[in-house]
C-alpha cells in the first residue's frame, strides 16, 4: 500500500512542478497563446506563399521537440514521421520543458531554505 502512496506523491510533485509555479505557467500560457495565433492563422488567413508561424510552436519547443523528431528519424521514419506523431512530441516537449522549468524554480527559490547546506554542522 504505501508502494502506491510513493507514486502518488510522485505524480503529485510531478504535477506541481509542471503547472504549480509561475515560471511553468507563465512559460504554458505563452505556448497556448502562440498555438491559438498558429490556428488562427492556419484556419482564417490566407497567404499567397506558406506561412511561416507554425515554427514559433517548434522555437517554444526546443530543444526536446528536436531530440523526439532526431530520434524519430533514426527510427526510420520520414520527415519527422507521421502528423500525430509531430504533435505529440510538442506536447510531451512542452510538458517536459514546463517541469524543468519549475524544477530550476524550485531550485533557485530555494524550497528548503531553512536546512542546512551542511547536515553534519561543518
């Protein structure tokens, strides 16, 4: 029983981390806002060459959207392989990248700013 409480408090942190800061949130909300610009722009403008907005999504990605798309291709797949795959890799991309972020704010922010850097008192 407490193997499951181990990971559930590790979904937890997890979770916390990904969307319970600001640095997480703010970093999300830019890439919705950019996804929600590249939809608009894809469904209702209409361009006389290709439209270019769309790699806007892959900048707010990178680099981890590029590792995923690497490794795809070393997989034997082509141009990145098929469209579900390239959209899953910028989710988990963005979510992985959302997790560092409020990890390194964690870290920064010092969550444990009461203990002391040496335990031992030297």
């Amino acid at each position: 029983m407490s193997h499951q409480v181990t990971h559930k408090q590790r979904l937890r942190e997890v979770a916390r981390l990904t969307f319970g800061n600001t640095a997480s949130r703010i970093y999300l909300g830019l890439v919705l806002a950019v996804a929600v610009f590249v939809a608009v722009d894809t469904m209702y403008v209409s361009h006389d060459d290709a439209s270019l907005a769309g790699v806007w999504v892959f900048f707010l990605a990178a680099p981890t959207v590029f590792a995923f798309l690497i490794g795809s291709s070393i997989a034997g797949a082509d141009a990145g392989g098929p469209a579900w795959f390239v959209y899953l890799a910028l989710v988990v991309s963005v979510l992985v990248q959302a997790c560092a972020l409020g990890w390194f704010s964690q870290l920064f922010r010092g969550k444990h700013r009461g203990r002391s850097a040496h335990p031992q008192g030297t």
